[in-house]
C-alpha cells in the first residue's frame, strides 16, 4: 500500500510538472508567433525628399546666377539646364525609395512567415508535453 501511495504522488508530481512545461511552452510559442520584423517608416524620407523637391527652383536659379555666362539667356538657360537635373536626382531618389520600401515588405513578409512556421513546430513540441 505504501508503495502504491509514492507510486501515486510520484505521478501526480510530474503530471504537475508536464502541466507547468506545457505552460511555459505555449507561452514561448505565442512570443515567437508575434516576434515579427516590423515595417520600416518611410515618411521621414520621402517629407526630406518632397522638401528637396521644393527647393529645386531656389537651387536651380542661384546656380543659374553663378554659371560662367555673360548674358541673362545664358544664366536662365544655366538655371533650366540645373532645375532639370535636380528634376532627374529626385526622381532617382524616388525609384530608389520605391525599391526599398518593396525590399523591406518582402522582409516584413518572410518574417512573418518564419515566425508562423516556428509558432507550428514548437506547438507540435507543446502537444507532446501535454
């Protein structure tokens, strides 16, 4: 009899056990599941873009002022030639944020499909603890 009641308490203590270790692993399954990468905030970067863009005249008519010509056809030719350029630049600038802010979703999205193919396993692991 008394073998029988260690043999009892001995599995009741390590049910007790399993309980908590199952706890614990569903915890870190529902931490891994919302470990995601996060999108990254663009609008710092396209407002330092956009005020860029609106100091193109400004830019482009001061270098017009400063060009090697004598006349005044040569000076604002010197300022389209200048404005069109930065033109180019911020459309660069532009593509260029397009492409990143694509990079960054695709890696947003493989993490999130990581962290759902680790939240899968380890709930497999949890299911055997049970």
């Amino acid at each position: 009899m008394k073998h029988l009641f260690l043999i009892s308490a001995l599995l009741f203590s390590f049910n007790g056990w399993t309980n908590e270790a199952y706890d614990n692993c569903i915890a870190i399954a529902e931490e891994a599941k919302n470990n995601v990468l996060q999108p990254t905030d663009w609008s710092k970067i396209e407002a330092a873009i956009n005020e860029e863009e609106a100091l193109i005249p400004e830019t482009a008519r001061l270098k017009g002022i400063r060009s090697n010509g004598t006349s005044i056809f040569q000076k604002q030719n010197a300022s389209r030639e200048a404005e069109l350029d930065l033109q180019k630049e911020i459309e660069q600038k532009r593509i260029q944020l397009e492409y990143d802010k694509q990079d960054d979703l695709e890696k947003v999205a493989k993490s999130k499909r990581e962290a759902a193919k680790l939240y899968v396993e380890l709930m497999k692991l949890c299911k055997d603890l049970k």
